[in-house]
C-alpha cells in the first residue's frame, strides 16, 4: 500500500470533536499527527433564544444548518423543549456532506445540500425553493460568519439566526509549543477563520515554520491570504477525505 503522507508531520487545528476521522485518515496515509486543538465548542452563554426556536420549531418552513454542532445543539434543544415531533413540515438544509449526514443520523431528511460546501452556494440552491417571507431559522456558531444568512435574506426569505453554540480558545500545556518550535510541522490545516486567528494569537506565525498551509474551503483559504499566510492547497469540500487529498497535493504538488 502507498502511505502518501509517510513521515510527513501533520498539524492539525480542529477541536477534538471535529477531529477524529481527520487524524485517524492522515494517520493511515503515514502521516505523523500532531494535534493542537485551539478551539472548543461550548453552549451559548444565553440559551434562550435557541429554546425558544425550539419550542416554535413548527413555524419554521426550513431549518439550514452550516455545521455539524449546530445541529446537535438544535436536536438537543428540540429534545428538551419537547418538541420532536412537531418536525414533520420542516424542510433541512446543510452546508457540506459532513452537516448532512449530521441530520440524517437524527432521522431526517435533507432536502438542500450545498455543491462545494459554502453559505453562498447553498442559498443558490435554496433560491428556487424559497418563496417571499418563507420563515428561515438559521441556528449557528455565535462568531459564525454571516455571508449564508445574508444570502438567504437576499432572496426574500424571513431569517431567524439563533446562537447554537460558541467557541472558546483552549488552554493548550507548554509543553504543546515547546513541541511546535522543536518538531515543527510539515503541513498545517485550518478548518476556519477563527482556527487560524487563534493559531496566530496563541503562537505567532514563527511556529508555523515552513510548514504548507491547508485550508478546508475557500472562505478559510481567503482568511488566510488576509492574514499574510500563503495556502498550498485547498479542500475541493468540507470533509475528512477531501483534507487528507488536500495534504497529500501540498505534500507532492
């Protein structure tokens, strides 16, 4: 078998939630996995307005989730309000192969599933679907970024954005930089903007090395470039699968 990633030293960034196919794939292909998990995933410091979607969930003609915790956050906040069963009108779409099997594993169906995994190309393909004050609930991350939702309002649709959960930066050992600056990584990915906001804030450019940078969408890519970091590659979606394919074309090019 070719171990594409042999020896490659692979930074990986996602929380530890996000994370387990990713680093269980790489390792497979060789690679050796260093993962710092910069971020975590945390309810809302006010669940209110969640709850409260969750007890009117029949309102709704569609819920559109752009990731997978916002989907368990809902489901749970559903399973708390009561409320499951009054599901049966509400229409699903997801951002992403990852976010939809997300639904799917609670039972539903998606009925909207975005192309290359972004905002934008979903509401385009929500477009023909939404008709005029069609009542949209949008549940998110609380620093989630708003290009979906202004999209979706764009064609006309009445959109309730509610916190679904938050992310925080982890308290990460010294032990965990003094490994970055002494190994330093061949291949690094980002699976957001705020991943790689953090990574600077916490570590500073100088522990990426020269290490080729790896994002999971255009959005994360565009971030990057923003912030000064070239990217060597870029996920053709927002997969497991499609990262280790991204690696494995920074790696040989």
């Amino acid at each position: 078998m070719d171990r594409r990633l042999e020896g490659i030293r692979v930074l990986v960034t996602r929380p530890r939630d996000r994370s387990e196919e990713l680093c269980f794939l790489l390792e497979d292909e060789g690679a050796q996995v260093l993962h710092v998990p910069l971020l975590e995933l945390v309810p809302p410091e006010d669940s209110r307005p969640l709850m409260a979607a969750a007890e009117s969930i029949q309102r709704y003609k569609w819920v559109v989730f752009a990731s997978a915790s916002a989907v368990d956050a809902l489901m749970e906040a559903l399973r708390e309000a009561g409320t499951t069963q009054l599901l049966s009108p509400v229409r699903f779409a997801a951002v992403g192969p990852r976010t939809a099997r997300a639904v799917e594993g609670y039972g539903l169906k998606v009925a909207a599933e975005s192309p290359n995994g972004t905002g934008e190309a979903l509401a385009e393909v929500l477009r023909p679907a939404l008709q005029p004050e069609d009542e949209v609930l949008l549940p998110a991350a609380e620093e989630g970024r708003r290009e979906l939702e202004d999209a979706l309002r764009e064609h006309g649709a009445r959109v309730t954005r509610v916190t679904a959960y938050r992310a925080r930066p982890t308290a990460l050992p010294d032990e965990t930089w003094a490994l970055l600056e002494s190994s330093p990584p061949d291949v690094a990915l980002f699976a957001s903007p705020r991943t790689a906001e953090a990574f600077l804030e916490d570590a500073g450019r100088e522990r990426l090395g020269a290490a080729r940078l790896v994002a999971i969408g255009p959005t994360t890519a565009a971030a990057l470039s923003q912030l000064g970091l070239a990217v060597a590659a870029v996920a053709e979606r927002p997969t497991p699968e499609a990262l280790v394919e991204a690696t494995v074309r920074a790696v040989r090019g």
